[in-house]
C-alpha cells in the first residue's frame, strides 16, 4: 500500500512540474505566482530582483529558520569552535522536541555533520535544538548569536525566538497567540545569497541530496524539498511548515553558461511563504522558476580593459587619457530590456597613472533601478611629456 502511495505521488508531482513549464514563456507578472502570499526572485550573481509580491510582508517562517541554524553551524565549523565529527549527546530536551523529526533519543552520541543533515534534509527540529546546545552551550545563547547575525546580514525584518521555527506557546495562557520566528521572502533571499556566495560547496553538499541516509542510526527519508525530484538544477535550499505559517519553501536553481542566452553559470535564489498546500507551494516556486529562467538571461554588457572613450588634459592632443573599465561586468536582464548607462569622470590633471581611478560607468532599467556599476580607469600613463607639450599646459591653464 506504501509503494502504491509513493508512485501515486510522484504521478502527481510529474502532472505539476508538466503543466508549469508548459506555460507560455511570456506568462504576465502579475500571473506569475498565484497560491503564495509572499514571494520574490533573485540572482546570484548581480542580486537583481527578478520578481516579488509582498516580499517585505512580515510572516512566520516555520522551518525555514533552520537555514539560520544551518549557517551558524557551518560558520562554527569552519572559526574551528565545533568540528564536523564531534560527537553530540542528545539529553532529555533534544529527545522530546515535537514536530518533524530527526527521531533522536536521549544518551545516543550523533556527529554534528550527521544532525547537519538531518536538520536540512529532513527538517529534524529535535536536530536543530542539538546543534544550538553544541554550539552556543543553550538554545537561548544560540538564538541571541541567530538574532546577532540577522543585523549582521542586513535582514531588516527578521526575529528569531527559536533555532528550528516551532510556535512557543504558553503555557499559562494557551490561547494566547504564540511566539514565532518572523521574517520576510526578501531576508530569507539575503541569508540564501549569503550562503551560496560564501559557503557554497558546504550548502550544496547537503541541500542537494534527493535521500539522506544514516545506517549506523537506521535512518533513510526523502528531501523535503520535492523540486530536487522535478528539476534537475535545483539545489536547495529548505522547506517549512507550521499551521500559522503556511507551506514555505526557499529553493535555488543553477543556471549554465551556454552559446545562445548565458554568459557566465549564475544561480536562480526564490522564496515562497504562506501557501496554504503543499501542491500549491510546489506550483508556486515552479512557475517562479520558470519565469525567471524563460525570461531573464546573464549576459558580459562589458569586458574588462574594454575602451569607452578618450580624454585630453586641458584639451591637449598630446595629453591623451585613454579611458577603461577595470572589470568583466555582467548583469541579468530580459532580451529586450532597455539597458541604459550613465558615465562620470572626475577632472583629470596631470601626471597620470595606468590603472588612476578617474570615474564610474552605471547600468540602469527602464524603470531606474541600478542593475550594476564599474569603475574607470586610465588605460595609460602620462607622467614624462616633452618640454613643449609641458609649456602648452602651462598656457592652456591660463
């Protein structure tokens, strides 16, 4: 009866992923995302948003706070606090965390990697408390070191009271409202960016598993993440759910550097919170996705040491300044954006160095928005002119 389920459950899931990318690829924003009540898309690469709706709405994020735990744990490992192979003893707290779970039990000793895994895999919440305990000594330690690092990372609108996102009620008064993490799709885009820019291969070796398995404790269970199962290149990151706070999922997607649209491999980072199925949550980052892989291409809008214009020293042809970016800039955008720059140069006296920063080139939308900025350099020296020319910035001075 349990293989009949399963099957019938990945009919339905293939069902979904079909009739999303079988959208029109020219899908209205407005279209885009339908069963969520906050969303957002970013890139890696440049951080342009590519799509949102309500993406500052304040919202429970359920175990999506476990994105936080998980990137406190693999700071520590590598600040050389904690090791990977530490062996963590679970206690009577960590074994009767309720919710979903890493199924641990009180007295087994469990690597930190291994409650790493089961923390994000299979979204253990009694994990999550293990690995706060290990670290900071209690959870309320680890929750003020969460809530250090949201203002840290520029999350603006989040608060942590708890390591895996479970309500806290109370316990004299139960109806009264309970205590939640609270972020919004846009902080949790920060963390996500945050950890692929710096911890990558660390993330990835985890999120990325379709199966997390741990004989020595007999465990074996399936992602939560059901687009890892959909889409090839998706890679991450974290689902979560809790009555209050909805289906929610923040999930990443590769995207490969190829002859007709990319120039450079980037990354797809999205966040859905609030749907009110799991279905709906699946078919919301999937048309999401969609949206932004369809419309959106990376492409080198300059090359480093790229020539964009020439100046002349008090306007002497002798004084010739040749002007350069300093970098490969790449930006992401839609094929028929209208892409608009904006180039500022200071006043350049002489002598001049090769590489003297002398200005800034910016890149904006249609709509004003900053998409990326370089700086201008001299792509040559001027520091030893003949006495003639010299005599001609005297008098093109006066």
């Amino acid at each position: 009866m349990t293989a009949l389920k399963s099957f019938i459950s990945k009919i339905l899931l293939i069902s979904i992923i079909l009739n999303i990318f079988t959208f029109d690829c020219c899908l209205a924003y407005d279209d885009v995302d339908k069963y969520s009540k906050a969303s957002i898309l970013i890139d890696q690469l440049t951080n342009r948003t590519l799509y949102e709706k309500n993406p500052d709405k304040k919202m429970p994020l359920a175990s999506l706070s476990k994105m936080m735990t998980f990137l406190i744990a693999i700071e520590s490992i590598k600040q050389g606090k904690v090791k990977e192979g530490d062996l963590v003893e679970i206690d009577r707290e960590v074994a009767k965390v309720r919710g979903s779970s890493y199924k641990l039990k009180e007295g087994e000793k469990v690597p930190l990697i291994e409650l790493m895994n089961g923390l994000m895999i299979v979204s253990g919440n009694d994990a999550a408390v293990a690995i706060a305990k290990h670290i900071a000594g209690s959870v309320d330690k680890f929750v003020d070191i969460m809530n250090k690092r949201t203002k840290e990372l520029g999350m603006k609108n989040t608060t942590f009271v708890n390591p895996n996102g479970l309500p806290i009620y109370s316990l004299k008064d139960p109806k009264k409202p309970p205590m939640e993490n609270i972020s919004t799709a846009r902080d949790i885009a920060i963390l996500a960016k945050y950890m692929f820019d710096n911890h990558q291969k660390e993330v990835t070796s985890i999120t990325d598993k379709e199966v997390y398995s741990y004989p020595e404790r007999g465990f074996c269970k399936n992602n939560t993440n059901v687009l890892l199962q959909l889409v090839p290149d998706v890679d991450g990151v974290k689902t979560g759910y809790t009555g209050n706070a909805g289906y929610c999922l923040c999930f990443s997607m590769k995207i490969h550097k190829d002859k007709q649209k990319n120039d450079i491999e980037n990354r797809l980072i999205g966040v859905v919170l609030g749907a009110n199925h799991k279905e709906k949550r699946t078919k919301a980052s999937l048309s999401i996705l969609n949206y932004g892989k369809e419309n959106f291409a990376t492409k080198n809008i300059i090359e480093r040491n790229q020539l964009i214009g020439k100046k002349y020293i008090y306007g002497i042809e002798e004084l010739e300044v040749c002007l350069k970016v300093s970098e490969d800039l790449y930006i992401i955008s839609r094929e028929d954006e209208d892409i608009k720059s904006e180039v500022t140069i200071k006043e350049i006296t002489y002598p001049v160095k090769k590489g003297d920063l002398l200005g800034i080139i910016k890149y904006y939308d249609s709509s004003g928005n900053e998409l990326g900025r370089l700086d201008i350099v001299s792509g040559n020296s001027l520091d030893d002119v003949s006495f003639k020319t010299k005599l001609k910035m005297i008098l093109n001075r006066q």
